[in-house]
C-alpha cells in the first residue's frame, strides 16, 4: 500500500492555525484534517481517503452518517432544535428513556437522567449513589477512564498526565486493582484464576482504611477501555457482585466505550450472565455522533427530588431522535453483524501476531478489540513507542487506528464493516509491520 503524502497542502493551513487557536489540551496524532465521511470510511481537505478503524473513539457505531441517522436528524431538526428537557417535555425524550429502560439488563422499572457526555453520565451517577445511599465514599479501578471533568477525572486512574497538576481531586474515592488476567492468560494461567483481586477488598481494604459501611458504589468498566481493553474472566463480576450485595454497595457499570453495542452484545456486562448494575451509564455509541449521555438506574434508587440534578441540553430532541434511529439498527442487523465480522477481525489479527514477536496478545469482544504491542516475548513488557510507530505507518497507508493502555493498539471499526474492509485493514496493519520490522 502506496503512503500518503502527509499533511496535506489544505491540511497544513488549518493544523497552523489550530495551533494558534486551539486549546493545546488536545492529543491529534494523526497529521490529518478529516472534512466528511461514509459509512467507514473518512476523507480530508486534501481529499485523500482512509479506512476508519477508530470512529470517532467508539462513537459512530453505525458508521459515518448512516442514512437512517441522518433522516431522523434531518425530520426533528425541521420540527424543534431544543426547549430544554429541565424545564419542559417533549416526545422523543421519553421515547428514549421507555427504550432504555426496556434494551438495559433487569426489568423495565427504570428512570433515566440525560446529559451531554459519558463524563456528565458519570458525574451524575456520582451524585446518585452518594445521595441515595448516603454514603460518601466511592471505589473505581486502577486503569480505570471515566472522563476528564471533576468527579469522573477523580475516578479515572489511567494515565498520570489525566490527573497531574488538577488537584486536590474529589475526595472519599479509593481504587483498588482490575483483573489484569490477559497477563495470566499471556503465561497460560488464566482457568487458575482465583480472584485474589476481589478477595484483596474484603480481606484488606475494608478491614483497614476503608469501612465497607460507608461506600456509595463500585464503578466499574466492564471491558476497560482507554485501560487496554482488558476483559475480565468468566464468573469475575458474579463474584464481585456477591460482596457489594453483601455490604450494600451499588454496582455503577460505565458502558461508555463498551456499551451501544460494540462488543457484539447491546452491553458489555451482560456477558457476564445474570448481572444486573444498579447504574449504568451510557454515551459515545448511542447515537451515532450527536452529543447525548445517559444514566439508567431502577425507579427506587433514582428518586431524588426536584431540583437536585439537572441537564439543560441534555436530552436534546434531535439527539434522542438519532439515538432512537441508532438503537433500531443494532436490533435489527448490526448486533449480529458486531459478532461476526468481530470473530473475523480477530481471527486475522491472531494469524498476523504469528509473523512478528513483538504482538504480544490479541483480546476483545464483538469489534472492541486491541493487539499489545510488546519488546520481549518472554516478559511481555509493553513498548509504547514501537506501538506508535505502527499507528503512525498506518494512517500513513490510509487507515485510522488509536491507542489504549500502555502499548496497545485498539480496532473499533464502524460496526456495519464488511470483511473487504477488513481485509483491507489487515493488509496496510501488515504492510506497516513489515516496514518497521526492517
């Protein structure tokens, strides 16, 4: 595969005065400025093509503009643009929430809150557990993203540059470790899995610094994202779920990057049979690109008063109309197609980390899937800077792709992919090892 000749002529303009203008907060490390897109694929100012295989970080799960999306964009914005769900109703806002109530694990008892983004999703989730159980303190996981604002940024334990310099964070929030047991499973120990990880909280955490009487709620990625994209063992969260109950401590499942179907299933926990959280909190994949976060929780336990939380754009009409639209096609053909195309992608993946040393592990579910980039086979250790090597040779040769955890490279191409497209993905990721590799 030919490289492009990049940035671009336009490109080079508009990244200059980015530079300019632009909070420097941001990290683009694609020298690209993408104009419009379809389906998988995206084109720049200087029209050059490439395969999308990061959607806009898990966002436009039905593709770039998909032409139901857009129809339903199009018909609420010639009808109302917005009013304000915190002071006035409308239709499609409790259209949503009867449908989320309905498609999210347990019954349909149900209330849902709106906002803007997964990280207002979190922060409302925050402000429910805390109220509800009045209980101050809260646990999240080493590894964990759950946003950049103040609560979810409290919670988030990812990378030291999310946090550092932004103190002092919110208080009464402790984390513990995740079952790192991709690691066990690199040394072929993974069916000896003993949860030591949950028996860590009972047996010291909470015999220690932090008395189980006062958690709020343990949030929880089911597959953590920005993490690793790290899939627990079978039976993890059925165990953990035991000793929250246990102590009355909710269950919060962040199914931010993992939820709206990208995993294959509509949400990532309920690959872990049986498991219904008390809060779940969505956004990226519910509607297609427009800017929309929810919290679903059961009618007891969202029962706070007027006044305590609210949104004013969230909710918005035209968003909830391209969430109605993205939820329709997951239920009638794109969950199956997640799965299958998910095995394939994966497939191919494994076959090409059996040419080069240095891909350590191929893991996922459906199309969140991530191949760890690594120096030695024998200790496994993590090299990012190969790892970035190879994300830059890809754009490159026209195909997107990010990064998660230390050294990882995530695929989340659109879930409508076809196996031409990722063929196609296979072959640039194969042409851009062979280039480094030499």
């Amino acid at each position: 595969m030919d490289k492009l000749n990049l940035p671009g002529i336009k490109a080079k303009k508009i990244i200059e005065e980015d530079k300019q203008f632009v909070s420097s907060s941001y990290g683009r490390p694609h020298p690209i400025v993408i104009d419009r897109g379809k389906g998988s694929w995206v084109w720049d100012v200087d029209d050059n093509k490439f395969l999308d295989f990061s959607t806009g970080i898990s966002v436009c799960n039905t593709g770039h503009c998909h032409p139901e999306v857009v129809r339903a964009i199009q018909e609420q914005a010639e009808l109302l643009l917005h009013m304000s769900n915190s002071d006035f109703r409308y239709p499609s806002v409790v259209k949503l929430a009867k449908k989320l109530a309905e498609i999210t694990p347990g019954d349909s008892n149900k209330r849902v809150f709106f906002g803007n983004s997964g990280a207002e999703a979190v922060e409302a989730a925050i402000k429910l557990v805390r109220w509800y159980t009045k209980r101050k303190r809260i646990l999240a996981f080493y590894g964990a993203f759950h946003g950049r604002t103040y609560g979810a940024m409290s919670l988030t334990a990812s990378k030291e540059g999310q946090r550092k310099g932004f103190g002092p964070l919110v208080p009464g929030i402790t984390h513990i470790p995740y079952p790192y047991c991709y690691r066990c499973q690199f040394n072929q120990t993974y069916p000896k899995c003993n949860f030591a990880c949950i028996r860590y909280i009972e047996d010291t955490l909470f015999k220690t610094t932090t008395p189980p009487s006062e958690v709020a709620a343990l949030f929880a990625e089911p597959i953590q994202g920005e993490g690793g994209y790290i899939v627990p063992p079978p039976d993890y969260f059925q165990e953990l779920k035991k000793l929250l109950d246990k102590y009355g401590i909710l269950f919060v499942a962040d199914e931010v990057q993992a939820g709206m179907g990208r995993t294959g299933k509509m949400f990532s926990i309920e690959y872990w049979e049986g498991i219904i959280p008390d809060v779940i909190c969505i956004a990226k994949g519910l509607a297609s690109g427009m800017p929309i976060g929810a919290i679903i929780a059961n009618r007891d336990v969202m029962s706070w008063p007027e006044g305590t939380h609210a949104s004013t754009f969230g909710g918005n009409p035209v968003s909830c109309e391209a969430a109605l639209a993205t939820i329709k096609l997951l239920e009638d053909e794109l969950l199956e197609n997640t799965c299958n195309m998910g095995n394939y992608l994966i497939e191919k993946l494994k076959k090409l980390s059996n040419d080069y040393d240095f891909i350590g592990d191929v893991r996922g579910r459906g199309l969140m899937i991530a191949c760890e980039i690594i120096k030695d086979e024998n200790t496994k250790e993590p090299n990012p800077v190969l790892r970035d090597e190879i994300i830059n040779e890809c754009c490159l040769r026209g195909l997107l792709v990010l990064g998660c955890g230390k050294s990882s490279i995530r695929f989340i191409p659109s879930l409508t992919v076809n196996k031409e497209e990722i063929d196609l993905a296979i072959e640039i990721v194969s042409d851009s090892l062979k280039t480094i590799k030499k």
